[in-house]
C-alpha cells in the first residue's frame, strides 16, 4: 500500500491495509459518541516494511504482535469531544 487517497470511501481499504477492532469490538469508526463530559479519541496509522497477514479482527495487543519491530513511521490524532449535561 502507497497511501490513501483523500475522500476514500468508509469500508473500502486500500489492498494491503488492515484494520485493528475498536472498542466496540469491531473495525471501522463509528464516529464520535462520547459520554458526558471531556472524552478522548486516539486514531492511530503506521506505516511498515512488510504487509501483514489477514487476521480479520485482530485485538490491539495481537495487531501489535504481529508488527513486531516493523514500524518504519506513525502518526497519531486525538480528537477530543465534549458532550454537554442536560
């Protein structure tokens, strides 16, 4: 994979990206939905030396595993939301 073309379609990854499961147990974002008060969202990309194998829906510590020392560079986004009392 060379990168993502900007206004990528949500679902479709580009061959040879894969996804790690969120924690709603699952791949893709849900968007924000934050609890009340401050919450943080950490979106997290790497880029590696190798393309790693499928492993559908992987957990944070397997996708991590299975990277081992490939990392070449990462980027990291916090968005932060605030959902306000009623």
């Amino acid at each position: 994979m060379k990168g993502i073309e900007e206004g990528a379609a949500k679902g479709a990854m580009p061959p040879g990206a894969r996804e790690g499961a969120t924690s709603w147990k699952r791949t893709g974002c849900g968007g924000p939905c934050p609890p009340i008060w401050r919450h943080r969202y950490f979106h997290k990309l790497y880029a590696l030396d190798v393309e790693l194998p499928d492993v559908k829906k992987p957990t944070k510590a397997a996708l991590e595993g299975a990277m081992g020392g490939h990392g070449v560079g990462h980027a990291e986004i916090i968005g932060i939301y605030e959902k306000a009392r009623k």
